[in-house]
C-alpha cells in the first residue's frame, strides 16, 4: 500500500490528542503540518515520526509502526479504497492473493509508487503463510498493522500476525535466519496469519467437486494458442515446449538473426525475464505457486539475451541460423517490419498450471510502459500491428479509443504538471519569505522569546528579572567635521554602518546579544535573554573586540568610547506593533554613565566589574573617581 501521513486520521486527537502530534513533528524534524496524497516523501519520514512519538510516550516503535498502519486503512477509506478491496473477493485470502493486483493498478494513479510484493505460499483452515518482499526497510510492522486493520474493519475478523522468517528488514544485518530466496538488498519478511479460513477452504474443494464440472473433451493446444497469440507453454524444467504465433514473430524481431525453431526448447530465462512480481526466482515451483497472481514477463532483445547468457555462464550464439524447412518468404516478410529502435515487448498476464500435460501455460497480452497498449503510437513503437491483439476482450477496442482520446490527456497532463511546477514554486517562495521574516523578527527579540510569543505567550509573561548580568554601551567619536552638513550626514551614516557592522560581527549568542542602536550609541548585553556564568569575562572580550574593529577600519577621526558595568536588571518585551527587548534597571543607567565618562578609545568600567575581571585575567589602571550619576 502506498504510506501517508498517519495524522489525518481523527484517532490521533482521540488517542494522543494534538499536542502531542505537533511535539512528534518538531522531534523528528518534519516542517510539514499538511500532507498531500500525490506528493513523495522520504522513506523515512514514517519510522522517524514512530521514534519520535516512542520518545515521548514512551512505547516501542514497533507498536506506533502497526498503529500507523492501522490509521493508513482509515484514512484510505475516505478515497473509496475500502470499496475497491472489498471487491477483490467474498473472503480475506481473495484480498491476500489480490493484493499484487491491487498495486498493479494503482500504479495508474501514483505514477512513482515503488510497491511491495507479496504472495501467498500456504492456506490452510487456520489461516495463510504469506511472504513480503520490498526495497524498504522497517516498513514490516507497518503492513501488519494494515492487514490486522483490513481484517477487522472489511471482513469483521480478528488476525494474529507473527513472523516466521526475515531478511534485511533491520539496517546493518538480519533479523532472522536467511532461508527464502531474495537479493542480498530486498526485504524478506515471511508471516504466518492466523485466522478462520475455514469457509473459504470449504469453497474450494465443493468447487472441485461439484457436479456441474463436466468432463470435456480433449482439444488441441492449438486453439488455445489462436486464443492467445502471446501466450507461452512452459514444462517441468522450465523450457518453451509451445508458443503463440504474435510471440514467435515479436521473438524474431528482436532476434533477427536467429532461427524460430531455437526458441522451442530453450530454457525460458534465455529468452525472457520476469519482472513482476519482484523478488523472486523464475523457477517452477515458484510458477505453480503463484496461479493468482498477475506476472509480468519481458521479451529480452538479442543484445540483451546475450549479456544474460553470458552473466550466468551460458553460450548464445548470435550469427546466422537458417534452416532448410523455414520459410525464407515468412521471415524476410517479417524482418521488413524492422527491429531498431523498437521497444522490448513486456507481457502481462496469469499462469495457468494444466495437470493432463503437467505444463505452465502464461496467458497473456502485450504491455507498453507496463500499461495495456492504449493508441497506435504505442503500437508502432513495440513493432506490432492490430491484427496482433487478441481478437477478444478489450486490446483493440482500447488502441482506437486511446487514439481519439490520448491528445485530450496529455494536455491534461501537462497542465497539470505546469500547475504542480507553480505549486512548489509558490511553496519554495513561502518558505523563504518565512525565513526572511524569521531572521527580521529574530532582530529585534532573541529567538527563545520570539518562540514563546509564537506559542501564545502573552508578552507581559516573558518579562523576567535576572540576578546579575553585565551590560555594555559603545559610543562611536567623530573629530572631524564639514561645512556641508548632507556631505557630513552621509559620511556619519557610512561611518555607523560599518562600525556597527564591525560590533555585529563580534556578538555570538548566547555570550552576549545586541539590543539595540540608538544615534552613534550601540547597547549589548551578556547574561539575558540567556543565562551566561561567564558574562563579565565575555563582556570584557567583546569591549577589546570593539576597540580593535575601529583600528582595523582606520577611518579618519574616528574612535569610540566603551563603558560597562556589572548588577541586577529586569528585561522583557515592550510594545506591540514594533516589539522590542528592553533592559530596566539602576545598571543599565551606570552603564550608560561609564561609556559617557569614559576617553576616546577607552573602556572604562565600574569598580564592582574591575573586580571581576581581574580575577579572569584582565589588566586595568585605575583611573581614579569619577563624578557619573548627580542624585
């Protein structure tokens, strides 16, 4: 099944309630709050969303895997996806050997979907034995949880799911024996369901052996190849014992150089690949097994027929093979319709296990992109003509209607892809203008106070009161001046923006923050909005920082004063339409009188802070009394 976002179901406010749905998102990262159903998203959005819930509740993350999975098939119910398993047959197991089919054509609507496979092995009155197969990892309990919930809700029983076997499904090894055939990279999980599957056995055998199953006589296995052009008789060993007349001739298509009557008694693999289901081997038993499922088998062209032979150690001999009793005028007719460029033909259909003849007989049609041939475009390009279809069913009846139709959606199609392009370029704009806004807003209020007001904090509750914080003020000099004043006001302007450049580029939080810029006065702050130990020490480096910028600058005539002091304030939010934060209190005021006090290109700082610093190292002279607050 294709994964969603769990949180549209409403079991998630019944259950956890919002909140804790909102910390989820937050602890795995996810910026997203809305999902859409034909959107792609990392594999790992899921399981990351299941640690973090397990993080914060506290349960494993294999249970939030089968409840995600539970709260998949109540969310796909609103698209009428119940409907349409409900349909696959009356019992659970007719959905269990549906479900390949299920995402075959699924495949129509979510073009990008990369579906698991799974088959049933095994049925039995107390249940199946089926096997999963996946490129995904960690996405078992996820199914289980699906099953257990399509079980309950559609057929109105209750499941007990266990895993017998795994392979790959835990990231760095196995976790279990390796015993089931499977690439090194596919997930293997083999589950035993254990269920009332009695009614459905008890079908089965009142269908063998009811009375209205006549015994026919024999017919030759000749019209069942008129029936079915395309279609493949296969023996115990795997080898070509009959073939369609459209097979044999798309055979030599792509084999041009070859004879037809090779094609009888080779071993299928030679000369076809199984593509779907995926994961499995093309052997017999797999063949037999496997009755319900729908297959997909790839006619392989000559190149690629001999990079097979030779990848498994077979020779392919690929020069000329004409024999004295095939027809010269059939296959040069043939030869004319040209093999370059065309497509490899993909066959899809059932295999069909006939005891009187112990064969597999692959009844099949011809596919283009892994869809049914729907115009005459998609014809031409896998070298076929309509008298090639299969006279019944729909193949024809769909080259014609695709034909008259196929221009309508493609335009559809782009315009819908325009407006997906438009969609994310708008989605892209926003986040960025997000961000602009962010960094503004984190400008004027430190980010920890501008997340509280996010959350609905009212401002009045972020103002606080810190014990001792160490609070700075710099002032730039200018000695030179102009007759022209605009000369002279543009020249100020310039020598404020670089200096106080200079100063942004030494505040690092949370060692100090910069709260504001008044005229020539620039105000920062250690120990608030964050709680620093280290204030009067950071405080100290920043003020010798400071002087050192304006020397590196070297403008002409200008210098700064720098005064700070040590003590208690009170900081908070003010105003509303253009919020700042703001330091009150007595040392925000001496502060400000010792960088007034101070000499060009001095610091100057009180006794209380000299006390301080020396003890971190710092060397100061002392001055002497200065005169800076009249009461």
């Amino acid at each position: 099944m294709t994964t969603t976002s769990p949180h549209h179901h409403p079991l998630w406010k019944l259950e956890y309630g919002e909140l804790v749905w909102k910390q989820a998102l937050h602890t795995a990262g996810c910026k997203l709050t809305v999902f859409n159903t034909y959107q792609q998203y990392p594999d790992s959005l899921i399981p990351d969303l299941a640690a973090a819930l397990s993080a914060i509740t506290g349960r494993s993350i294999d249970d939030f895997m089968v409840f995600f999975g539970r709260c998949f098939v109540r969310f796909f119910s609103n698209f009428g996806y119940d409907e349409l398993i409900k349909a696959t047959g009356r019992y659970f197991c007719d959905f269990l050997h549906s479900v390949d089919n299920i995402h075959l054509q699924m495949r129509f609507t979510y073009r990008k979907m990369k579906s698991p496979s799974m088959q049933l092995i095994e049925v039995d009155e107390q249940g199946a034995v089926l096997v999963y197969r996946s490129t995904r990892s960690g996405f078992s309990k996820y199914l289980r949880g699906q099953l257990m919930e399509i079980a309950k809700q559609l057929y109105n029983m209750d499941v007990t799911i266990k895993v017998l076997e795994s392979q790959n499904d835990v990231p760095g090894g196995t976790a279990g024996p390796i015993s089931i055939q499977g690439g090194l990279k596919t997930v293997i999980v083999k589950y035993r369901l254990d269920f009332d599957n009695r009614d459905y056995m008890q079908r089965r055998v009142h269908i063998t052996a009811h009375p209205s199953q006549l015994q026919l006589s024999p017919v030759s296995s000749s019209v069942l190849l008129d029936l079915f052009p395309f279609a493949l008789i296969l023996n115990e060993q795997m080898r070509i014992t009959a073939a369609g007349e459209k097979l044999i001739e798309s055979w030599i298509l792509n084999n041009a150089t070859r004879s037809p009557t090779e094609l009888m008694g080779s071993k299928v693999t030679e000369y076809f690949k199984l593509r779907r289901p995926t994961g499995i081997t093309f052997t017999w038993e797999n063949m037999k097994r496997l009755q319900t499922v729908n297959f997909e088998i790839q006619l392989l062209k000559g190149s690629t027929v001999q990079e097979s032979a030779e990848a498994s150690g077979t020779h392919v001999d690929l020069k000329p093979s004409i024999h004295e009793h095939d027809d010269p005028s059939k296959l040069m007719s043939i030869a004319r319709r040209g093999s370059q460029g065309l497509r490899s033909i993909l066959l899809k259909g059932e295999m069909r296990y006939i005891k009187d003849i112990n064969s597999l007989v692959f009844l099949c049609s011809p596919l283009y992109a892994k869809r049914l041939i729907n115009n005459l475009e998609e014809l031409r390009e896998v070298g076929l003509y309509l008298n090639d279809l299969n006279t019944h069913g729909l193949s024809r009846e769909m080259v014609f209607s695709g034909f008259s139709h196929n221009s309508r959606l493609d335009l559809m199609c782009e315009r819908e892809e325009k407006r997906a392009e438009e969609l994310e370029t708008s989605l892209a704009l926003a986040d960025s203008w997000k961000r602009q806004g962010d960094e503004l807003l984190y400008s004027m209020i430190p980010r920890s106070i501008a997340e509280r007001l996010r959350e609905g904090q009212n401002p009045l509750e972020t103002c606080q009161s810190f014990e001792e914080v160490t609070v700075l003020f710099a002032e730039i000099q200018e000695s030179l001046t102009s007759d022209d004043s605009i000369k002279y006001a543009m020249t100020t302007v310039n020598t404020l923006n670089a200096a106080f450049s200079a100063f942004d580029e030494l505040i690092q939080s949370p060692m100090a923050y910069k709260v504001e810029t008044v005229g020539k006065v620039y105000m920062a702050v250690s120990g608030a909005p964050d709680v620093n130990p280290c204030h009067v020490q950071h405080t100290g480096d920043l003020a010798l920082g400071m002087l050192q910028s304006i020397h590196d600058l070297n403008l002409p005539g200008v210098g700064v004063k720098i005064g700070f002091h040590t003590g208690p304030i009170v900081a908070g939010i003010v105003g509303l339409k253009v919020p700042r934060y703001c330091l009150f209190g007595d040392t925000v005021n001496t502060a400000s009188r010792m960088e007034s006090s101070s000499d060009t290109n001095k610091i100057q700082v009180s006794g209380y802070t000299a006390n301080k610093l020396r003890k971190y190292g710092f060397k100061l002279t002392f001055r002497g009394q200065v005169s800076v607050k009249v009461h």
